[in-house]
C-alpha cells in the first residue's frame, strides 16, 4: 500500500534530485498544457504559454540526457531475485 505521507526517495542523492526536479518539470508541462485548451486565449497568452512549453520541454530535455544511466545504475544496486530467496 502507498502510503500519503511523503517520503525521500530511496535512491542516491544525486538521483533523487533529479527525479525531484524531473517531477517539478513534468507538473510544469501538465499545467501549461492545461493553459492551452482554456478558450478565449488571446494571441498573446498563447504565445507566453508556447514560449514557456518550450523552455520547459527543452529543460526536461538537457535534464534527462543522463537519467536511463543514473537509473539503471540504482537499478543494479538492487538485489538479484535469486538473492530474495
């Protein structure tokens, strides 16, 4: 069961800063994803939110670049299955 109290990660630090900001990143997105499907957007606010949609895609993308090594790296400091036994 997930419990609703927040927890630090359980990974190494480095990695659980990234995912952190990662998560900061990805409900930026989410938001301003949401701000484009509001109706009546003036040119203007369409355009701040494409501008911002844009440097947040672009972080998440530098962000990212080394994430699937940190990750796979967290993941072979877990236990084999055999080991579990």
């Amino acid at each position: 069961m997930i419990s609703s109290i927040q927890q630090p990660l359980q990974v190494n630090s480095t990695l659980s800063t990234l995912l952190a900001e990662l998560g900061e990143e990805c409900e930026k997105v989410v938001f301003l994803l949401s701000q484009l499907k509001l109706a009546n957007l003036t040119d203007d606010q369409k355009g701040d939110i494409l501008a911002e949609l844009t440097g947040s895609i672009c972080h998440l993308h530098v962000h990212t670049e080394y994430l699937p090594e940190l990750l796979e790296d967290e993941m072979l400091t877990l236990p084999d299955d055999a080991d579990s036994d």
